[in-house]
C-alpha cells in the first residue's frame, strides 16, 4: 500500500499518468518531495492499484 504521511496517501504516478491521477483520485503533486498524493480515504480504481507500489 501507499505511504500515508500527515493525511497524504502518497502514490507511485509516472509523468505521462499525471494527468489521469488528477482526474481519477484527484491527485496533487508535493514539489518539495516531488511525489503525487491524494487523500487517505480515496478509492484507488483497481486498474491503478500499481500507483499504491512504492519506487518507480
């Protein structure tokens, strides 16, 4: 599962899958840590279950 860091599910989103990430789970991009994040309680549709993997 993602990391879960102050109310921040974390999510494995290369570049070209950003813009999917934002429309499904309404994913935001942390630019300190340069890692794309949603809310904890977001259901993660089962085709993308891979962004909940950590490394890219």
């Amino acid at each position: 599962m993602g990391a879960t860091v102050w109310d921040r599910l974390y999510l494995n989103v290369s570049y070209h899958e950003r813009n999917e990430a934002k429309r499904l789970v309404n994913a935001r991009f942390d630019g300190d840590n340069k890692l794309w994040y949603t809310d904890p309680e977001q259901v993660i549709p089962p085709s993308r279950q891979g962004w909940l993997r950590p490394g890219r």
